[in-house]
C-alpha cells in the first residue's frame, strides 16, 4: 500500500521539478510505511534529509495531500550506509516527526573520498600579491583581492566576483588572495578548486555514493575560491549543489571567492538564483594590459629569470603582443630558450623571428569562424548567437561587425558569408556592412572597437 502511495507521489512530483533533481534527489528515496495519514520514507542520510526539507517539501506535501488528504505527515528515516560510516557497527534507522529534526548520531562520511578531495585542493605558492603587478587594469580587482584577504568573510566583498578574458590573471590573482590567507593563519581552511574539477568531484561522488561528503567537505571550508564558474554552464546538478554550499558558507561568515571569463550578467546557462547571489558582493573585471603594463611584466619576468635582454627587445614585445598576460609570457619563454638552444644572443632580430613563428602557430589563417570567435568574445555575446535568428541589439552590432571582417579578411563571398552566419541572405550581409560603414562614420566609441579588433586580427594574420 505504501509502496503505491508513494509511486503516485513520485509522479506528481516528477512531473513538477525538474528530470535531474528528481533523479538526484527522489530515485534513492525509499518508502517504508504509510499508517493513517503518515507517510514514512527513507533517506541516505542526513543531508538528504535536509536537501529535500530545504527545496522539495513543499511539492512532496503537495503530493501526499493528493493521496492522503489535507491532514497527511510526512516522516523520515536516515539510514546511512555501514559502509558511510565512521567506526563499525550497524545502520539504526532514526525516526522524526515531520517539523522535528532528525537525531542522528553518527555523520556519514567517506574518508578516503574526502582524502582525495584534499590531496586536490593545494594552493600554488608560485602565485602572490608580490609578483602581481598592479595597474590600471587590474587595480580595482587587486585591491579587492587584497582586502579580502586581510579580513576574509568580514569585508562587504562577499562573494568577491573577478572577471575578465583567458590569461589577463584571474587565477593568479584568487590563488594570490588563498596564500597570503594562509601565510596569516596556516590554520584557515582554504579550498582553492576549478570549477571543471569541482563537477567532475561531484560526479565522482555521486558515483560512489558519497555526495554528503563532498558536499561536508565544502561546507566546513572557510575560504572557497572557484575558478572559471563560466564552467557550470547547463551543469544543473552542479549548480544546485553549489548554490547549496554557497549559502550555507554565506550564511556562516565564510568567504566566497570565485572568477569567470565574462560579467555575471553574460553568464548564460547558469541558473537566475546563482547568478543573483554572485552579485551580492563586489564583482571586478581585470582588462587587457596598457602597454606600460606589458613592460613591466615583462621585465618582471626577465629579471626573476636573470637573463639579459635588451630593452628594445623587451619593447618590441610588449609593442606586439597585447593580447594577454599569458601570451606575453609565452613568447619570452620562447624566445629564451631559442636563445639558450642555439647559443646566440637575445637580439631584435631574434625576437622578431620568434614572434613570428608562434604568431603563426597560434593561428596561421584568419577563417569567418576564427572572426566570429573574436568578435562574440570582444562584445561579450555567444558565438552561436550571431548565427542564430535573435535580434537583440548587441548581438545585431556583433554580427554586422563579424560579417564586415569577414568580407574584408577573407576570400568568402557575400552568399557564402550570409551561409556562414545561419544562412542568411547575401542582402542582408550587404545591409550588415553599409550599417559598419556607418557607425564608423558616427560614432567614436564604436569606431574605437573596430580599431581594437582588427588590430587583434592583424596580429594574426602579421
Ligand atoms: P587567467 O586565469 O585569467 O586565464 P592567469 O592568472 O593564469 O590568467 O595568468 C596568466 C599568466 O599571466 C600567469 O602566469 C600569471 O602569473 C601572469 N599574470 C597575470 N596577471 C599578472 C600580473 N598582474 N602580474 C604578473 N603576472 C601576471
Ligand atoms: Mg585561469
């Protein structure tokens, strides 16, 4: 009998949440008795418990009020796994009233899962506020950074937010902010995890049966830092769960720290709660380096190295690379082993040839997909948005600035180009270009992003 009663509640909840939650959260869920208008059921333990309290009570009352009338209650039994827990000794199933907590003695833990969650959290102590230069682009962001880390969880800057695009020192800048935490007190618990790493913890866990003690471990941290969230895109399980330790950390005066490769307004695919809640503290974007900044981490770098390198050496580069932070490096890498392999000195000469053979490398022709790339990523918009029939107004620019390089850089004709942008009509493309002319005419601010990007796609094609 309760086995039907609960089958029933399962299918009026299924058909209320969403397929993965329902999965996650009510496929391990076993019912156990129904007397009068009680319903008892099964959990894995007692954070499931108090998952389910926390999100889906409200469609499981819903549920038994259907099956059991108005006056139906609904309780749990935690039974964790032996295998879960600490020490030996049997399962004791734990019973509780529907608005009582449950009393469970024992916490289901997995300590071996959890000490494989901490031999992946290490800190690199190669990354410090010391070797981060600071300048215009990156100040408010560093500052930030340095704030938090004087009084992690104290300061308004919870969460602390960092974006901005590939190599400009997100990653440098959060594990910054994680060491010098715990160069004040080596007794802080410090998570630094990417988030890519974060999801597939999460699977491994549900794997292997021990999400509470991958979702223990995360709530016990004082300082999580989470890299590159733009990750949990369509994640929806992931989210969930993180948007679950993010409160509960919020809530208990921890610091939250987490970067992304776009605004937290252009995180698509990411849940509206999560997203608002980024939003709570300070967000800080860190943009392409000035070319005074590109000195200076240049010589930064040479000197750590102590190499020799003549100053316009240095400024040849920092004059041709003005992508990012890490290309910079990249090529100084290069070009000192070029160097030290074939035993000449660090001349112009040299670095003009370095430079060229790994700006070939990177990429040797400029395609439409190529264009559209860098174009989505400049104004911040999807890639597949600009094929795609929306006509939102950012996405408009995007679009008729990506077909107007793509006419000017490549052999493509009009039809071919409107083909390549979710075939589209080669009038439409006409239209696209005679508008770019037109902007570039009238408006200053968008002539400026013209400039910008094809001096990106120069940089290719030089
Ligand atoms: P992101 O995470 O944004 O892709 P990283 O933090 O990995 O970028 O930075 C790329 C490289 O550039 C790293 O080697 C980092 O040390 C270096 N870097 C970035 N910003 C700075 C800075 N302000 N000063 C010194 N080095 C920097
Ligand atoms: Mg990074």
């Amino acid at each position: 009998m309760h086995d039907l009663v609960w089958k029933n509640c399962l299918n009026y909840i299924s058909e209320r949440i969403p397929t993965q939650s329902f999965k996650t959260w009510f496929e391990p869920i076993k019912p156990l008795k129904t007397e009068s208008n009680v319903l008892t059921i099964q959990v894995p333990s007692q954070f499931f418990y108090e998952w389910i309290e926390e999100n889906y009570v409200h469609v499981i009352k819903q549920a038994m009020a259907t099956e059991l009338g108005p006056d139906a209650r609904l309780e749990y039994s935690v039974v964790v796994k032996e295998a879960e827990e600490e020490g030996a000794g049997t399962s004791v199933p734990q019973f509780s009233g529907n608005n009582g907590s449950v009393e469970t003695t024992k916490k289901s833990f997995d300590p071996a899962f959890v000490d494989e969650l901490k031999a992946d959290c290490n800190l690199n102590p190669t990354y410090l506020f010391d070797n981060y230069i600071e300048g215009d682009c990156n100040r408010l962001a560093r500052s930030a950074g340095f704030a938090v880390a004087q009084k992690p969880g104290v300061t308004s800057f919870n969460p602390l937010m960092i974006y901005g695009g590939v190599g400009l020192g997100k990653t440098h800048l959060v594990q910054a902010i994680g060491n010098e935490i715990k160069s004040k007190d080596p007794s802080k618990k410090i998570i630094y995890v990417a988030s890519e790493k974060f999801t597939n913890q999460f699977i491994d866990s549900l794997k292997n049966n021990s999400v509470q003690s991958f979702i223990s471990y995360y709530r016990e941290v004082d300082i999580l830092i989470l890299d590159d969230v733009q990750f949990l895109k369509d994640k929806e399980k992931t989210q969930e769960i993180f948007f679950h330790i993010f409160n509960h950390l919020h809530q208990a005066g921890k610091q939250i720290v987490m970067t992304s490769d776009r605004a937290p307004r252009d995180l698509k695919g990411l849940q509206e709660r999560l997203v608002s809640r980024f939003k709570w503290g300070l967000t800080a974007d860190l943009q392409q380096p000035s070319f005074e900044m590109r000195m200076a981490i240049i010589q930064k770098k040479v000197q750590e190295d102590d190499i020799q390198i003549p100053d316009q050496v240095l400024e040849y580069i920092a004059y041709t690379v003005d992508t990012n932070i890490r290309e910079l490096e990249g090529v100084i890498v290069s070009l000192i082993a070029h160097a030290s392999l074939t035993k000449v000195d660090v001349d112009l000469e040299l670095a003009k040839k370095v430079l060229k053979n790994i700006v070939r490398e990177i990429d040797s022709e400029v395609g439409i997909d190529y264009i559209q790339k860098t174009v989505s990523d400049y104004f911040h918009v999807e890639q597949d948005d600009l094929k795609a029939k929306t006509r939102k107004k950012e996405i408009v620019i995007a679009r008729q600035v990506a077909m107007y390089f793509s006419k000017d850089y490549t052999n493509h004709s009009l039809k071919s180009i409107g083909y390549h942008f979710g075939g589209r009509d080669h009038s439409t493309v006409i239209h696209a270009l005679q508008s770019v002319d037109n902007m570039i005419d009238t408006d200053a601010k968008f002539r400026y992003s013209v400039d910008e990007l094809k001096k990106k796609l120069k940089m290719r094609t030089a």
